[in-house]
C-alpha cells in the first residue's frame, strides 16, 4: 500500500510529492531543504522505528565506550 506521505531525514518534514513502486520509494524531493536521495526518506511507521533507536537520537551524546 502507498503511504499517504513519506518523511524527510534530513530536516524530518514531511514530503508529499513520491514515486513509490513495489514498497520501496522510487523517486521523492523535498520541498523544504531539496533532499533527493531515495535512501533518506522513511514513511510513517520507519521513521516511529527509528526515533525508538537511540543510535539516532540527536538529543543526546553518544554514549562513550569507556
């Protein structure tokens, strides 16, 4: 199913305009900061998933490996 829209992991806005093909986004641009590289935008539920990944929570420092 096509997602409604997909989200920008460059600046985390969403992005109507898409190509989505066999569940993979084929082509997106966004509007707000000119991303167009396909492998940077996430739908809805990727992005949820990502957020829950502390990897990838810019709020805090990386944790130190002392």
């Amino acid at each position: 199913m096509t997602p409604d829209y997909l989200i920008c992991l460059e600046c985390e806005s969403p992005v109507y305009i898409f190509e989505w093909k066999d569940g993979v986004v084929r082509e997106a641009i966004c509007e707000l900061c000119g991303n167009d590289d396909v492998s940077q935008f996430a739908t809805e539920d990727e992005y949820e998933d990502l957020s829950m990944d502390r990897r990838f929570d810019r709020s805090s420092p990386p944790a130190s490996d002392e």
